[in-house]
C-alpha cells in the first residue's frame, strides 16, 4: 500500500497561522523596524492627514493586538 507521507518542510494547516506576509517596516508599538508588520489601526480624518499603525508578530502577540483585515 502507498502512503503519502508529508515533506517537513511543506506548511500545513498547524504552521500556516505563523507564516507571515513579507513585508517589511517600522512597528509602532516597539518603535523600530521590523519584518512581517500588519496593520493594526487606521486613523482617518476629514480635512488632515490620518494615521496607520502597524505592529510586528512578537508585539501583536505580547500586546493581544488584532490585524485590521482580520477583524469581523
């Protein structure tokens, strides 16, 4: 009988979650640059300028920070 045996190094549904997009720029919470930085909150105003804050994965994690494309 052949078994499909899964490569190590090929992500699955338990190590997906951790993959981060690559991008890379300077995180609002820790004030320095960093890789995999999301958006977190969009500050919007009529007449100036607004504002983004972005936040890496050690910060989104210690700070229980949710991405602002992943909220309901």
């Amino acid at each position: 009988m052949n078994e499909a045996k899964q490569n190590p190094n090929t992500p699955n549904s338990s190590n997906t979650a951790k993959m981060e997009p690559g991008s890379y720029g300077y995180c609002s919470w820790h004030r320095g640059y960093s890789a995999g930085i999301r958006v977190i909150n969009v500050v919007e105003q009529g007449s100036g300028p607004g504002g983004v804050d972005f936040a890496c994965l050690p910060c989104r994690e210690e700070h229980d920070l949710v991405p602002f494309a992943d909220r309901p």
